[in-house]
C-alpha cells in the first residue's frame, strides 16, 4: 500500500516537529543546568571567601591582642571599610553579572550529537 503524496509531507512534518521539540527541550535542560551550575559555584565562591574573611579576623584579632578597646575599634573600622568595598565592588559588578547571566540564560545553542 502507498502513501498518497500529501500523507508523505505530513509525516515528515510531524517527524520534524518531533524533532524540534527534542532540540528545544535538550536546550532548555541545558539552560537549567547551566543555571544550577553557576548558582553551585557563586554558593562555593561566597562560602569561601567568608571563611577566609573570618579566618583574617581572628588572625587580626589573636595577633594584636583582643583585651584592648583600641584594638577591637580598630578592627570594627576596617570591617566596616571591608564591607563597605565590597558592596561597592558589588554594586559596581552588578550590572556585569546579571547582563552575563541574562545573556547565558536567554541564548539557547543547538546541540548537534
């Protein structure tokens, strides 16, 4: 039995759809994971340099001696002018990293196996 002419190009159309579709749900998973991915680093980055900062301060805090009020207000104000470089550095970064993650999250590339 043949198929008449017309029912030729519905199936490869609905084969193509199906395929499409394939290629479409591929990239959005890829989009998921990526997205998982970055979210997984920044968490290790922010968990490390906290530990770090803290490491720094009791450092800080050990080597000069925590009885004195001099030293305990001298290290509250370059905590707080640490801090305050840092959301500076944030803010000055922000725009960077979401135009970069948007971009990442909005672009979907075909994956040829």
């Amino acid at each position: 039995m043949e198929v008449p002419a017309g029912q030729d190009g519905i199936q490869r159309l609905l084969a193509a759809e199906q395929e499409a579709q394939a290629i479409v749900q591929k990239a959005r998973k890829a989009k998921a994971d990526r997205l998982k991915q970055a979210k997984e680093e920044a968490e290790r980055e922010i968990a490390g340099f906290k530990t770090e900062r803290e490491a720094d301060f009791k450092r800080k805090v050990s080597d000069h001696g925590s009885s004195s009020q001099d030293t305990s207000a001298r290290l509250a104000e370059e905590s707080a002018r640490a801090v305050a470089h840092i959301q500076e550095a944030v803010q000055h970064k922000k725009k960077e990293v979401l135009d970069l993650l948007m971009h990442h999250v909005t672009t979907v590339e075909l994956v040829k196996e």
